[in-house]
C-alpha cells in the first residue's frame, strides 16, 4: 500500500516553505516504516490468540468459577428471592 505522499514535493524555491517539505519526507518516512511489517510481529499476534480464547470461555462460563458465595460480598443476609412476591403490609 503506498503512502500517497509525494516527498519530492513540494519543490525548492516553491512558496512552500522548507519546514513543510521536510514535515512531508517525515510523514512519508514514517508511513513507509509504519506499513512495513516483520514475521516477528506475526509471531506476537499468533500468540495472543490463546489468551483471547481462554478470555471468550472464561466470560461464556456460566457456573460459579471463583466458587464465590453471597456472604463474601456482603450479601450474606439477603434473601435470594424475587421482590414480586413478597407480601406489602401497606402503604409505606
């Protein structure tokens, strides 16, 4: 994929001043360096897809994995039924 930055440009003597034509071969150089890619790179992203995997499995599990209770949180002495059953004695 080129850079689409012309670092000949713009020209010498042009009105553009020097500081804009060396901030375009900066720009090119970087984008150039920035596409280039090495097989370390792929080796790094082969590797973190385990750990994505045991990140998808740790959040789809639907049982209690740290074996957690109510009473560890706080909760101990909360009932572990729905509100919309309970009787209302009146008008609060």
């Amino acid at each position: 994929m080129a850079s689409g930055i012309d670092k000949t440009q713009p020209l010498e003597g042009s009105t553009t001043t020097l500081d804009t034509r060396n901030n375009f071969v900066s720009a090119h150089d970087e984008i150039v360096a920035l596409q280039a890619k090495d097989a370390s790179q792929d080796t790094t992203i082969a590797n973190k897809e385990p750990a994505n995997a045991n990140i998808q499995a740790h959040v789809t599990a639907t049982g209690n994995a740290h074996s957690m209770a109510k009473a560890d949180i706080g909760l101990g002495n909360v009932d572990n039924t729905a509100d919309s059953i309970k009787e209302v004695s009146g008008p609060q």
